[in-house]
C-alpha cells in the first residue's frame, strides 16, 4: 500500500511540475525579434534583454555542448 502512495504521489507531483513550466518557444527565424526575458548576472542582478537592446545590438550565444560530455 506504501509504494502504491508513492507512486501516486510521484505521478502528481510530475503532473504539477510539467503544468507550472512554460511551453518551449518556437525557434526564432534570422532577423526576428526576441522575446523580451531577464536572466541572473554578475552579483545576481537581473539583466534584462529589452534594457540591452535599447544601448544597441546585442549578440546571444549559447554553449550547447559545454557540459554536455560530447
């Protein structure tokens, strides 16, 4: 009967989880616009995209396989 809460529980806590993240977004065709979104930077301050832009082009570039293992 215990493993069989924990399984319920495990299966709810799952459901929670996958209803509170956000949809993936669809990938952004070259020259479009990016969503506006704020992200954590140095001393944790937010560092909003929108705030970059308005001082000029800004370059995002990501690391995909940095901690990968590939």
């Amino acid at each position: 009967m215990r493993a069989l809460r924990l399984v319920v529980v495990a299966a709810l806590t799952a459901a929670a989880l996958t209803a509170a993240l956000p949809a993936a977004a669809p990938a952004l065709e070259v020259g479009q616009k990016a969503p506006d979104f704020t992200l954590p930077g140095p001393g944790n301050k937010p560092v909003k995209l929108g705030e970059l832009t308005a001082k000029g082009p800004v370059v995002i570039y990501t690391f995909i396989q940095a901690f990968t293992g590939t």
